[in-house]
C-alpha cells in the first residue's frame, strides 16, 4: 500500500516542482504544496504503520519520519486554528500600535468570523430546516469554504513566492514600486523598498534601478523622484537609476515600466513589500511581463492585516471566474439533491 501511497505523493511533488521552477506566479503553486503535503502524511503514515517493528530499533530513522508526519499533518489540520489565533493576536497589535481605525480592524474581525464559522456555524445547519433554508444553508457554506480555501491558497502561494535562493538573477532591470511619499521624503515602508532594490543592485551589477511612481494628492514631487534622490544619497550611482513618473496604481507601475524596458527578453526583477510581492507578480503576469519578486520586510502585525487587503484585491480581479466556479458547483448540488 505504501508504494501507491509513494505514487500519490510523487505526481504532486513533481507538479509543484515544475510550477516552482516554471512560473510560480499562480495560486496553482499553493494548491499544488497543499496536495503534496497532505499525500506526504498520508505516504508516512503507511510506512510507519508497515515497518513499525524495524522502525522501532532505529530511532534515528523513526524519529525523523515521525517529525516528518507531525509537521505534513499540522499543515492540514492545525492550519485554521493557527490562522485564528494568529490574526486575532496580530488584530490587536495593529490595534495599540496604529489606533482604532476601520481599516485595522480587518485582522482581528477576520480570526471572530472565521471563529464563529467554524463553531458556531455547525450548530446551526445542524438544526431542523426546510427546504429553501437548507439550500440557503449549504450555498453560504460552500461558499464560505470555498472563499476561505482560496485565502488560505493564495496565502501559500504569496510565502513561497517570496522563497528565492539566491539574490544574482543576472538581471537587467529591478524595478521598485512606489508608495506614498511625504511632501519630498519617502516613508519608512518605501524606504524599506528601495533598500531592498539596492541590495539586488549590488548583487546584480548589470542591472538598473526602475523607481517607478506618479505625483499623488499631498506629494511635492514625483515618487520616483523622491526614492531616486534616496538611493543616490545611499551611494548609487544616478546613471543607473530610471525614473517612471507617470502611474498612480500598481497596473500603472507596471505598465509604464514595461514601455522603459526596450529589450524583449530582458531579465526583470520586481522589488515592492513583502505583502504585496505575489499581487503585483499577478498583474505582471497578465501584462506579459516575465519576471521574479522580491519583498522588502515590513512589521508583522501590519504584513497580517495588509495581506487581506491585498486577497480582496486579488478577488476584484478574479472574481468573475471564481462566481462562475461556485455558481456551477451550487447548482449542480441542487440537482442532485
């Protein structure tokens, strides 16, 4: 049984691997490490439960299968506890340190819905309904279930795009997405974005630097001119800084970027927070620009709360084609109810 196991675990493995390697710049990548995880438990399980008696005089080697298992299981299971606690901790973080405004509240509100989805929302399916308030039942929670799958994929798909084993890409540009600037300064969270650029530059030294970012309402001049004049006073060199000071919006970074770039198989590297990495390789990817992103830090607490912020952008940009996925699975249900 645990060479058929071994199999289910192989083809999932090897489909990560080639995303991973290809273009992981798809919530498929999560999907696919969420599969390979769970057949990794359910692999280990038959050759510990096989091989218990040899396993038994080898505690070297039963002690590692069995750290192995532990940790696949836990990324199945523990995962909405984990979620839960985290973000509600994390809420309140927010909380004390930048204030009581609506758009902090989205973290500690997410772990109480999710909460009471999860134990208070059985409670009430299970009891006695008709027909109508039974389909009403199950749609909401396929739909909740579903909404919060993707999260918990897209979450996935965000850590391990951020997972790069080396720093030298051999890049040609790096572009650093601008945020908001005061007056003629750049704010930490910038700062923090064009630090990271600078260090790709240095250990890609062919490259050049793309600041790219318009004027916006309170700003004296340009983004792209503020974090220019930031990273020369850094020590680069202002011959290998490019300024893109038309967009306002992260499609716009991109796109007026792209019209820089005058070499089609240029080797581009995308530098913005770290939140907001797998978003912008998203809008990247549907403008035909082939590239990796790199994140600069920011504090947890706000990485948290920005990154349901940046699922809700992501569902305004797909949520066209997930409405048809749930719409289709509904009501086929329905049918054959």
């Amino acid at each position: 049984m645990w060479q058929i196991s071994f199999i289910l675990f192989l083809i999932p493995f090897c489909i990560f691997a080639r995303i991973m390697l290809h273009d992981p710049r798809t919530l498929w990548i999560g999907v696919s490490f969420f599969w390979m995880m769970t057949s990794l438990a359910v692999f280990l399980f038959f050759i510990l439960s096989q091989y218990s008696e040899w396993l038994a005089s080898h505690d070297a080697v039963i002690g590692l299968l069995v750290f192995l298992f532990i940790l696949a299981v836990a990324s199945v299971i523990a995962f909405p506890a984990v979620l839960i606690v985290t973000f509600f901790i994390e809420g309140i973080k927010i909380i004390r340190h930048e204030g009581m405004k609506p758009s902090n509240l989205l973290s500690i509100l997410f772990s109480i819905l999710l909460f009471g989805y999860l134990a208070v929302w059985p409670v009430i399916g299970s009891l006695e309904k008709g027909r109508f308030s039974t389909m009403l039942y199950v749609t909401i929670s396929f739909s909740a279930v579903y909404v919060l799958s993707l999260m918990a994929m897209y979450s996935l798909s965000a850590v391990l795009n951020l997972i790069h084993l080396r720093k030298k890409r051999n890049a040609d540009y790096i572009i650093v997405l601008g945020s908001g600037i005061i007056g003629t300064k750049v704010t930490p969270l910038l700062a923090a974005r064009i630090h990271r650029g600078i260090e790709l530059l240095r250990c890609n030294q062919n490259a050049v630097l793309i600041m790219s970012g318009g004027q916006g309402p309170g700003e004296d001049i340009s983004e792209s001119a503020a974090m220019a004049a930031y990273a020369v006073d850094q020590g680069v060199d202002a011959e290998k800084i490019i300024m893109e000071q038309k967009s306002v919006s992260t499609e716009e970074n991109l796109m007026f970027s792209k019209e820089l770039i005058d070499n089609e198989n240029a080797k581009i590297v995308i530098v913005t927070t770290a939140y907001h990495v797998f978003r912008a390789l998203i809008l990247a990817k549907q403008q035909g620009i082939k590239c990796v992103g790199f994140g600069a830090k920011t504090k947890w607490y706000f990485t948290l709360n920005a990154l349901l912020r940046e699922f809700a952008g992501y569902l305004r940009l797909t949520w066209k084609r997930h409405a048809i996925v749930i719409g289709i699975i509904i009501s086929i249900a329905i049918a054959f109810r």
